[in-house]
C-alpha cells in the first residue's frame, strides 16, 4: 500500500509510535496530522486492549479529559499513568500536556464552531421529541464531516483524481449502503465522460474486475474497510494491476491496506444510527471531492459533456405550462 495517507504528523512521531508496546514494528502506523480527536478514533482499532480504554475515556468527554490530570485519566480508564503515555506517544505527542492542550482547543474550537446547544455526545433516546432528534443528528453529521475534512489526505485525494482522469475505464465496488454512494459517483463521472461502472453485485464485480487492466481503476467503498464483497472485487481487480483506491472509516482494515491509496472518512454513530449509516454523508463528501477534482483535470471535455448531456434530458424537463391539469396551479377536480 501506498503512503498517501501518512500526513504530516511526522516520520520522527511515526517511527516512535511504531516502537511501543500495543504498535508492533511490523504493524502499519497510520498518522493524520490535525484533529486529535478524528486521529484518535481512526487509531483505536488498531490499538492495544489497554490503550483502547485511554481512547474511550477521552472521546466519551474530551472536555473532561483535557481537564484532568494524568493520573486521573488513567485511574478513569483503569489503566496506569505509564499507559497514559504510551498512549500519548502514539498519537504524536512528546507528553501528556501536549495532547491535553491539543484537545482542549480543538473541543473549544468546535464549540465555536458549531454553536449547538445540543450535546453531541448524548445518545438519542426512545422519548426524545424529533427537535431533538434533529439537532442531534445534524450536530453528528457536521461533526463527522469536520473530521472528514481533517483527516481526509488532500495529496492521496489528488492522485486518486489523476488515476481516474487518465483511466481507460474506472470500477466502482461496495455492497449494501455502500453500493448506494458508489453509485452516485457513477452517475457524476459517467456525466463527464469518464467510462465507469458500478457493481453492487459480486459475481458481476469480479467478472468485470478481472477484465481490468493497468492503468485502469478500481474504487471500493466501505466504511468497515471489511465488507467481504468488496475486498474480493478490489483485490481481483489488483491483482491485474489496476490501481486500487479505497473509501473508508478504519485505516488498519483488509480494504486500506490492499489499497494503492487511501482516502479517510470519519463518522459520528447515534443510537438507532449506527457508523455504517452515518458514514454516508462523509462518504459523500469525499466522493464529490474527488469527482471534482477529476472534473478540473478534464476540464475542456468536461465543458462539453455537460452541454451535450443537458441537451439530451432537456426535453424531459416539464414547464410550469406544459404540467398536468392541478399540479401547476389550475383548478382541478381530480
């Protein structure tokens, strides 16, 4: 796999976290460089049972964890303070005081930000009226895609958008909710002129992945990075040399690292909505991201395309005075 996704955090900061207890040296350190806490949640899989329960104390109540002491967070935890900063070693940080400072300025900055009364962090709950149903996902949602924003690595976003642009033609892979923001990124670049072809379907997927060739690309969405569908359609398609690019939420998965280059997402999970549910709307934004990108490098065709398409469904466009009878403000009995 690629390093698109290794930011500047640092070689220095990598080659220490790699060196820890809980980071074996053969284990794959994933750095972002803002957004501690986005960094935090991307790493937690990957880490140690120990340094997990560092990571759920301090995103169960940043404010609080930026409050305390070393001790305090580890007794918290229930781990010890030589935990705690091991902990802090594998996020980049020299010592505690540097990861408490960086998290209280960015839950301060959020706070800012976002200006919701609402807590992001409280659970939507059996009675709660849908105002608050609302606020809270809206909150989550805007949260989630802030830390997409953070984490998403603008040079891998880059390359991707070159792969696809010079592609002869380009295989869009995901299953289930996945497949639905798969095929969204098809209509757009098909729009565009770029050949591709989106492919919810496994035995469809491989067979149109094992006609691919290099120079091709194969993009496989999943916020897991463990759907086994979409392993089997991007490695197929690997395995005959065109360029891999995957979409998802846990850089330590099967999918990121049989990819060529990566491309973060965050998600931000509610009760009765869990991550793979809200993951789409980072997905999304990573994707229109990309489809813009490839956009500006084929910017001349691209011109052309959007006329010649527009012409085409033109005539599919109904005028207000061209509606039936009662939908553009007649008088109707029906």
């Amino acid at each position: 796999m690629s390093g698109y996704e290794v930011n500047a955090t640092g070689a220095s900061a990598a080659a220490a976290a790699a060196s820890l207890p809980g980071f074996g040296a053969s284990e794959p350190v994933h750095l972002i460089a803002d957004g501690v806490l986005a960094r935090m949640r991307l790493l937690q899989p990957e880490f140690t049972e120990a340094l997990q329960r560092v990571a759920g104390q301090v995103l169960a109540d940043p404010a609080s964890a930026a409050r305390a002491t070393i001790v305090e967070l580890a007794e918290r935890s229930g781990t010890s303070p030589a935990t705690v900063t091991r902990f802090c070693r594998a996020l980049g940080f020299e010592g505690y005081s540097d990861l408490r400072i960086s998290i209280a300025g960015e839950t301060g900055r959020a706070a800012r930000a976002a200006g919701w009364t609402v807590d992001i962090g409280r659970e939507i709950e059996r009675d709660d009226p849908l105002e608050r149903v609302l606020q809270q996902i809206m909150a989550a949602d805007t949260r989630a895609m802030g830390e997409t924003a953070a984490v998403v690595d603008l040079t891998a976003v880059a390359a991707a958008a070159d792969a696809i642009a010079l592609a002869r033609r380009v295989d869009i892979y995901g299953a289930g909710g996945s497949a639905l923001v798969g095929s969204e990124l098809h209509v757009c670049l098909h729009r565009i002129g770029v050949s591709t072809w989106a492919w919810p379907d496994v035995h469809n997927g491989l067979a149109s992945a094992a006609l691919l060739r290099p120079g091709d690309v194969a993009l496989g969405i999943s916020h897991s990075g463990q759907t086994r569908e979409t392993i089997e359609m991007v490695a197929e398609a690997s395995s005959h040399g065109a360029t891999a690019i995957a979409i998802t939420s846990l850089p330590g998965s099967t999918l990121a690292e049989l990819s060529d280059i990566l491309l973060l997402t965050a998600a931000q999970a509610t009760t009765f909505r869990p991550d793979a549910l809200s993951a789409r709307h980072p997905q999304l934004v990573v994707l229109d991201l990309l489809y813009i990108a490839v956009a500006q490098r084929l910017h001349d065709r691209v011109h052309a395309a959007f006329q010649a398409t527009a012409r085409a469904v033109d005539a599919h466009r109904m005028d207000a005075d061209r509606m039936p009878v009662g939908r553009a403000g007649e008088d109707s009995s029906r």
